[in-house]
C-alpha cells in the first residue's frame, strides 16, 4: 500500500513540476529553490541517529581529527551534524595567534602555519572577513566574477600582513606523539596543495578538503593540481559540494570528500585495518549506500547498517 501510495504522489509531482517552474523562473526565484532543495538533499542523512551504533564500533576509542583553518574550532562549518562531535579526538591549526587564544581550553591546538616545509610565510589578513584570510594575496581583478558587489570590494582587502612560522603537518602531529590521523580537513584558501605536500606518511582514512575552480587569491595552484596530488596518495573522490557564487554556470570552489582507493589492494588493506574508525567515519558523513557496498566488497558483516536507508538516493 505505501508503496503504491508513493507511486501516485511521484507521478503527481512529475506532472505539477514544469508548472511551478514556469512560476519560478517568470519571479526569478528559479536558482534559489534549486540550490535550497540542493543543500537540504545533501542533507538528507542528517534525520539518521547513527550514535549508538558508532558508540558500539569505536569502543570509546577516538577518532583523531586534524582540523586546518580551525577559526570558531572544530567542525564550525557544521558540515557533519554536531551531535557526532564527541567521537573525535580534535587537533586544531589556528596561525593567527588572538583567534588561536580562542581555542586554548582544547587539548591540541598549534599555533602555527602548515606548509610543504619549515619555513616562515606572509599571512594576508582580512580584519573585516577573518575567515578569508590565506598565505595568498586577494586579488581584486576578479571579485566581479566572483559576483561580490563592489559596495563589498572592502571587505576583501588585506587589513595588515603578518609573517607567521610554518611547519609540515607531519612534523607537527609527530611532535605530538600522534603515530596516526583518522580524519583530514584542510580548509585555508588556496594553500591546501602546500599542505598535503607535507603528508608524510600519514593515511587518513576520510579527507575534507576545499577545491578553488576559480580562485579569488594570486598564484593559487590550479584545482587539477590538488586532485592529482590526492591520487598520487592514492584517494578516491566520492563526494562533493559546491560552494561560493561565480559569474561561470559552475561554483568557484567545492568542499571535496576523499577516501583511500577501494578498488586496489593498498586501499583495501587501509580501510580493513581501519575498520571501525573508517565504517564510523562513512556513517557520520552520511555515506550510506556507499558503505554498504564496501562492506559488501570487503565481505565487512554487520546487519544493523545494511538495514539503513539512504535517504539521499531516494
């Protein structure tokens, strides 16, 4: 009954749909309504409460985040729900030092610069846009592009530049005795290919990174560059999100997620040895169906996440 219940209410929307876009488009509220329904399709996995289950997986271990462009601490973006916040043990870059005081009651927090080797590199701080600072100079020849009206050209400019200490992200995290790194966020504006240089051999089994189609900063390394890098590594892309307006039909970055290569021996091997933590990972970032058929492919048994739906493909 249900089913034959939805079938009706499809083949109703497949009918009324062509008419409510007519409306839209004739009030220009056209590209609104899709990137609504967009943002809120991403998030169709969020009404899942997957607490328990990863509870009974990670065994009150943690999972060991490093979080590069921690501004307003971890996961501030919310990109994840909230409530999975407390699985992860957070290590938080922050090289501007007054927002890094921000961040002193956390446990990790580095108060420096990540580069593709040591060495100190001019920060371009914009005071009226903190979060858009980056160790690459804005570059006003193309805010129109980027549609930012020129009554916010202001917002864009360097307030003051600072010189701040830089350092790989592997020597960092072996300062700290950190032997291995679950979960990757790189967020910095442009310098996100400079940063994974300094890998070393850590494998995170999950990597959030922002892509710049069209960058808004000088010298950013094209976007081809970072993705080579990553499977160069040996990751996969298996999701992403575009963000930031663009005078192009395309967006003028996206948020990429990347997991290690499934198809070969390497990945494969990663992800066992990692099981718990990378199957908890999958799950708090809503990669539903995909799980299931990893766990399938590498014949992972567990019943209770077979069953669950995956709202985003429905």
């Amino acid at each position: 009954m249900k089913k034959k219940f939805l079938k009706i209410i499809r083949s109703f929307v497949k009918i009324i749909l062509p008419l409510i876009f007519k409306l839209l488009l004739a009030s220009k509220l056209n590209r609104r309504v899709i990137n609504y329904l967009s943002e809120k399709g991403y998030k169709s996995n969020e009404k899942h409460d997957l607490r328990k289950i990863i509870k009974n997986l990670l065994n009150d271990n943690k999972i060991f985040a490093l979080d590069v462009g921690a501004q307003g601490g971890f996961n501030s973006d919310n990109f994840f729900p909230n409530k999975y916040n407390s699985f992860f043990e957070d290590i938080l870059i922050e090289p501007i030092k007054e927002e890094a005081e921000k961040l002193k009651e956390k446990k990790y927090v580095i108060n420096k610069g990540l580069w593709s080797k040591k060495e100190k590199k001019k920060l371009y701080i914009l005071g009226n846009r903190l979060g858009s600072s980056s160790m690459y100079e804005p570059d006003p020849q193309t805010f129109e592009l980027h549609n930012i009206k020129t009554k916010d050209f202001e917002n864009y400019k360097v307030t003051r530049i600072t010189e701040v200490e830089c350092d790989t992200l592997a020597n960092q995290l072996s300062k700290l005795e950190i032997k291995t790194l679950d979960y990757l966020k790189i967020d910095t504006q442009g310098a996100e290919l400079e940063i994974l240089k300094g890998l070393g051999n850590y494998r995170p089994l999950l990597i959030k990174i922002e892509a710049h189609f069209f960058s808004m900063y000088k010298d950013v390394p094209s976007w081809n560059q970072l993705l080579n890098k990553l499977f160069e590594f040996n990751y996969v892309l298996i999701d992403w999100k575009g963000i930031g307006s663009h005078s192009t039909r395309i967006p003028a970055e996206a948020e990429m997620i990347f997991i290690p290569n499934f198809h070969d021996k390497i990945g494969k091997e990663l992800i066992k040895e990692n099981k718990e933590k990378f199957i908890s990972l999958m799950l708090i970032f809503g990669q539903l169906k995909l799980l299931q058929i990893l766990l399938k492919r590498l014949e992972i048994k567990n019943e209770e996440i077979n069953e669950l739906e995956d709202n985003y493909f429905n």
